[in-house]
C-alpha cells in the first residue's frame, strides 16, 4: 500500500549483490553507500512529483495566441490540444534569423521523438518555433524525425510574454505544460529555474534533467565535462 511504511534505505541497499566478482572491500562499501543515497534520491524524486501533480490550478490563459500548425493552418492554443486534456509544448530555438536552430535544442529533440509516440497516447504533445513551419520540418526531415509535431508561433507576443526573446534578438528555450478544462486552458507547471539560479560552475539546469543525453553521461566517471556541449554535426 502507498501509505505503508518505508523500509529504510540502508537496509534495502544492503541486500545489494555485486554483479560480478573481485570488488575490493573500499568498492564495496563505497557502492552500497552509493546506493543508499541512490534509494533515497528515487523517494526524493517521487515525493518531488506527486508535489508536482498537487499543484492548484495555475493562471487562466486570457489572451488569443495564434499559431500555424503542421498542416499551415493558423489555430489558437486550446487547438492544439487535439482530443487529450493536457498539452506539452517545447519552444526551441529556431528563430527565422538563425542559419541553424540551437545545438542543445537539437540533441534534446532527438531523444524526445525517439519517445513521442508514446508520449501522444497520454498527452497532446508540440514543439514550437518562431520559424516557419515548413522550414522546421525540413530539418526535422534532416535528422529523420519521425513523430514530432512543429507548430509556428504566429508574431512573438508568446515568445515575448514568456521571457524567450532577449533584447539582442537571441532565444531562450521553454518547456511549458497546459491544462484544458471545457473551453478553459490554464498553465499547469512551466520551468522555473533560470540561468540566475544555476549553482557556481554549473550549466542553469531543470530538476530533475529532462535531457537523456546528461542522464547517461552521469551515468561515467568522466561525467558531462566542464566544456563540452553537443553538435549538430560530428
């Protein structure tokens, strides 16, 4: 049951079984500390989501953005909900002025359309730019992206509101949730952590990071690097 007590993490971390022979006895004490921490941070994470899915209904979306979607047709934010009640929008950086849309953004695109059709069976899900649609999809067509979505932002009062637009011209990125209820579209749970909160010597980062790339590259001992950043070509 949900509400039954926790078995404390250490002794759940000591049941650990090395996967394979001749750790030293500083391996192994390290490991099951490891562990520990490890169980701890995955209780940490589901309290952190259940705190997520509690949250009261968020602003009412008053004003009428319009948007071009993948068939060119103009059509406001309660359209691109389809049939489902939840709507997950990702602004990339992929303005008209750029020659080639935003590395970072690149790399995180191509982890999520390896999951979007899955993800589309739960949520209505689209990636939002302020290029044009057909020129979006040609370098989705590039990289062999499959199951995205790409909507254009029509004008830049919704990059603008949302903070995306710098005075230089340059872009910031957004991954923002809304909620559908009858005719109402509310925000649900938008990133909060700006680049000012980003701790000394780190990349500004979302908790948990939603990037697989640095998911898997915590995974090593090198780690994610202090200066290495991916590229849309290698």
């Amino acid at each position: 049951m949900a509400d039954d007590p926790l078995v404390p993490a250490a002794e759940l971390a000591a049941q650990r079984r090395p996967p394979f022979p001749g750790e030293s006895e500083a391996y192994r004490d390290a490991r099951q500390a490891l562990l520990e921490a490890e169980i701890e941070f995955r209780r940490s994470l589901t309290r952190l989501t259940d705190q997520r899915r509690a949250l009261p209904p968020g602003p009412m979306i008053a004003k009428s953005y319009r948007f071009k979607d993948e068939n060119g047709f103009e059509v406001g934010l309660s359209d691109l909900f389809g049939s489902k009640d939840t709507l997950v929008t990702y602004f990339w950086m992929f303005g008209p002025e750029r020659a080639r849309p935003c590395p970072m953004c690149t790399n995180w695109l191509g982890a999520v359309n390896g999951n979007a059709a899955d993800i589309k069976q739960r949520v209505a899900l689209k990636i939002l730019g302020r290029s044009p649609v057909e020129r979006q999809f040609l370098f989705a067509q590039e990289r062999g992206w499959r199951d995205l979505d790409f909507i254009q932002t029509v004008g830049d009062e919704y990059a603008r509101d949302l903070g995306l637009l710098n005075p230089d011209g340059s872009e910031n990125p957004a991954l923002v949730v809304f909620q559908r209820a009858g005719s109402e579209v509310r925000l649900f749970w938008s990133s909060g952590m700006t680049g000012d909160m980003a701790d000394p010597g780190q990349d500004p980062r979302d908790a948990p990071d939603v990037a697989s790339l640095w998911s898997v590259l915590d995974l090593t001992p090198e780690g994610r690097g202090g200066d290495w950043y991916p590229k849309l070509r290698y």
